[in-house]
C-alpha cells in the first residue's frame, strides 16, 4: 500500500491562454489521466471549488505552476540549474565545489539511470546531462501529482538534458519488479528524510504530498538485482539513515550536509 497522499486535481492554464497554450494542457491532461479544466475569469480557488478538486496544475507556454492550498508554486530547477551549468563547465574546482551526487553516482556517458525517488526532479536533471545524448534516466515518483508537476516542468524547461529524463508514476518497487535483472546501470534513492531539512518551499510541497516510507530491504534488494553497477543511496540526516540500513558513507568534507552510500549490484563487475 502506498504511503501517498491522494489528491484530486485537474489541468488548467495560465489566464488569457493562447490556442496552443490551451491545447498544450489539454493534452497534459490526457497524458496523466486528471481533467482539464477550463480557467475563466475567476479565481484558481473559485476554479477547484466548482470543480470540486483540491490542487491544479496551471500550465503555459514556458511554466509549470502548482495551485495547492491556497498558494501557487512554479516548478524551477533551482539548485539543478546551477549544477548543470558547474557540468556543463566541467568545473574542477576545489572538492567542496564539486557534485557530490555525481560523484557517489559515478555515472559515465551512455549510462542508464533509475532515479526510484524522484521528487523534484534536480537530481535526475543533472544525471541526465551526466549520461549525456547516449544515455536516459527513468525517474519514478509515487505521487501523481508531483510526477506530474516535474514531467510537465521538465518538458518546459527546454534543456537537451531534461528531454533524457522519462517520467513514471508509480510505486518504486513495483516499477522495479517490472524490469529485468541487470537491466539499468544504476538506481539511486533519495528517501524522505524523518526530520526536515533547510530547503526552499517545493521542497515542503514533496514532504507533504510525496511517499514519506523509509527505504526497506526488499526495495533495495530488487535495486540491486535491477542494477548492473551498484545502488546509491542519499543520506540528509547525518549518516542516521545509512546507519540504519546497515551502509557505510562514501568519503567525503565533514561538513557535506549529505551523505551517500553505496551497494554493489547483485553479480556486479566494478
């Protein structure tokens, strides 16, 4: 049973939509199954009130905006921009510069990456343009809403890198069950952490509407029988995580807000 909050919402645009505009959500409707629901002249919240719904996603031309609870967020890399454009550098900086996931992830050109726990998106962003035009990240997020918030941000953000990413909506482990053994070279999770971290706002909207379970052993062990190379796993709460699901972290700056750990795959030749 999946810990995720159900959330009924629906597809709309931004106001004064254009007839591509337009069109453009309706189609995101189709694609992930909810309503499209006309914007009109009134309020968003007028708009989920007659409809009966409790979110909307408020599409344009270049946005992919989350009308949850009264406020409105608009999905952005943020973080992942920034990242992207240190890889596109190739900064060789000093270590504390450097991407502390890619390097755990030793992701190389071609590669073909599960990220299990997708939430935002930032991390499978930069793994995609890690993997470069040979490579392809499969990102599973159980949340409908969120998988499809960040699909339909990363269509929008018009980066070579954001078109390698495919988005799914389901739980990870039955996404997992579904692929063969040995069949991606790596799969990454960045559980839910139990306390809440110093972040932005999207990152409180994944807390309260994405899978907040801790990772179990027959997830990783399907993880790792999926994986040619090896897991990863991201720590944000000071090794407690790793700790407890028995990993050592990787080396790394004392002070590194994150820890990763790894585990090989099953029958992997590193």
């Amino acid at each position: 049973m999946m810990a995720v909050p159900s959330v009924r919402f629906c597809m709309t645009t931004v106001a004064n939509p254009g007839s591509l505009e337009r069109a453009s959500a309706q189609a995101a409707a189709v694609r992930h199954g909810v309503p499209f629901a006309e914007r009109g002249p009134g309020s968003l919240a007028a708009l989920l009130e007659e409809n009966g719904l409790e979110a909307a996603l408020v599409l344009g031309r270049e946005s992919a905006a989350l009308f949850f609870e009264g406020k409105l967020h608009t999905w952005r890399a943020g973080m992942g921009e920034l990242r992207l454009k240190r890889l596109r550098s190739g900064e060789r900086g000093p270590r504390k510069t450097r991407d502390s996931f890619l390097e755990a992830a030793s992701l190389r050109r071609g590669d073909l990456v599960l990220d299990a726990t997708l939430g935002l998106g930032m991390d499978a962003l930069v793994a995609a343009e890690a993997v470069g035009e040979e490579g392809l990240v499969l990102g599973v997020e159980a949340s409908p809403l969120l998988a499809a918030w960040v699909a339909e941000g990363l269509l929008r953000h018009g980066s070579s890198a954001a078109g390698r990413v495919r988005v799914a909506c389901e739980d990870a482990l039955s996404f997992l069950a579904r692929l063969p053994e040995g069949s991606v070279d790596v799969v990454v999770f960045d559980p839910m952490f139990a306390e809440p971290q110093k972040e932005g706002p999207l990152f409180g909207l994944v807390r309260r509407l994405g899978d907040a379970r801790p990772l179990y052993p027959e997830l990783l062990r399907r993880a790792c029988a999926v994986a040619r190379r090896f897991v990863v796993v991201k720590d944000g709460s000071g090794g407690a995580e790793l700790a407890r699901l028995g990993l050592a972290p990787l080396s790394g700056p004392r002070s590194a807000r994150r820890r990763y750990g790894r585990l090989p795959a099953k029958g992997a030749a590193l």
